[in-house]
C-alpha cells in the first residue's frame, strides 16, 4: 500500500435493512487540502461557517472540486453525523435509501444533475429536503448546472433554488500551477520540469488529488532510487491506481 487509505462511512436505512457504505479516499478531502483560488474562498468560507439547518446548493463545472468539498463538509466537524450521498450511485438503487435519516446532522448531497429522468427519485429528494426542514438538519447540495436550467419537477426546482446558491469556479491552470509548485518547494522534491504540465494535462486538475499523488511517486523514487520524471510516472501511475 502506498498511502494510508482514508474511509467515509455513511448509513443508510432499507426498511429492516440497515447498511454501511465506504468510501475510500487515497488522502483525505477535506478543506485543507483544497486549493482556493482567490474566486473561490468565499464558497469556503461558505462551506465552513454554515449554521445548523442552513441549506447550501453548490454549482461548478465538472472537475471543479464539488465532490471533494461536499466530502470535506462531512469531516470539517467531526462531532456531527454527517452523510455524503453520492447520486451517481445511488440513484440506481431504490429510492427507499433516502428515508430514515432524520437523525442525521448533515446531509451532502452529490450531483443533483443526474436525478433528470428520474422523477422517481426526483420526489424522494424532494421529501429528503423536505425532512431536513423539520428536523433543522443542515444540506449542501451539489449540481453542475444552475438549478434554473435543469429539468426537474417543479417543486424540487423550487426547493433547490430556494438554498443559498454559493458558485464553484474553476481553477485556472496558473493558480494550480502555483499549488502544485508551492507543495514540491515545500518537501524539496526534486521534479523534472515537465512533470507539472503532464500531471495537469493528462491526470487531473484537482489539487486534492494531485498532492498525495505527487507525494506517493516522491515515495515511490526513492525506493526505485529513480527521477521524478513523466517517463518514470507513467511505470509508477498503474500501480498507485490498483494499490490495496
């Protein structure tokens, strides 16, 4: 194993079935090891000082880090029960999923996007929202679209838009440039020149992700006693991505 594996856990309830969900990150995604562009530390600061109950929509093009921050609102206060619902998998299981959780203290939900077509599902968020209401459970929900141009139910459509919307940008190649350089100054790691500008156009773009990568294949050189060049972290890449 190259990095110590991290776990989110999140219960959901099946009538007289009671299930426990992993998901495993390679580093934890939380607010640190998210990179803010300056466009972007309002949302943080958003995210961060959210008061109990409050209801937050989170819109930002696809790679722009939604996930991670929904996941890092799960473990910013760890005293809270908190559930991170991923909709690009759950919306193929029964909708019955989404009962239960009034005793929840904060419910993140993951790419409302895909719930078009889906008017079953559609009515099961609609409630979902609902219950975080009564029960001042606070929820932070994700979508790639503005909710305006989505095709929803109408109640859902006004139930979403009806949440503080708080936009996600972007992060422009200059600033994540900056990140990433920044962290390779700080552990004096020993890069070949053209290692970022693989990393950024062939890996990801997200800070969250490419930090412990870049960390991992600094490890992984120093065993193979070898650069840290594109050539060597593309022999490195296959086994970071099926480490056990």
């Amino acid at each position: 194993m190259i990095l110590k594996s991290w776990t989110i856990k999140a219960m959901i309830f099946i009538p007289e079935q009671q299930q426990t969900l992993s998901i495993d990150q390679v580093e934890r995604s939380d607010f640190e090891h998210f990179y803010a562009c300056p466009d972007n530390q309002q949302t943080l600061d958003i995210l961060q000082s959210r008061q109990q109950g409050q209801q937050i929509i989170l819109v930002g093009p696809a790679l722009s880090g939604c996930s991670h921050l929904l996941k890092a609102c799960c473990l910013y206060q760890p005293s809270l029960t908190a559930m991170y619902i991923p909709l690009k998998v759950w919306s193929k299981r029964d909708t019955a999923c989404l009962q239960q959780l009034h005793h929840m203290d904060l419910i993140c939900v993951d790419d409302v996007d895909v719930l078009i077509d889906l008017p079953l599902w559609q009515e099961a968020m609609f409630e979902l929202i609902n219950t975080c209401t009564r029960h001042n459970i606070s929820m932070v929900v994700s979508a790639h679209t503005l909710v305006a141009q989505l095709d929803l139910w109408p109640d859902l459509k006004t139930r979403l838009q009806a949440m503080l919307y708080t936009p996600l940008r972007s992060i422009s190649s200059q600033h994540l440039r900056s990140a990433l350089l920044g962290l390779i100054q700080s552990r004096n790691l020993n890069v070949h020149p053209q290692l970022v500008d693989y990393l950024l156009n062939n890996i990801s773009r997200d800070y969250g992700m490419l930090k412990p990568l870049l960390i991992a294949f600094d490890q992984y050189c120093m065993r193979q006693k070898c650069s840290m060049t594109p050539f060597e972290f593309k022999r490195f890449y296959p086994t970071y991505l099926h480490h056990d």
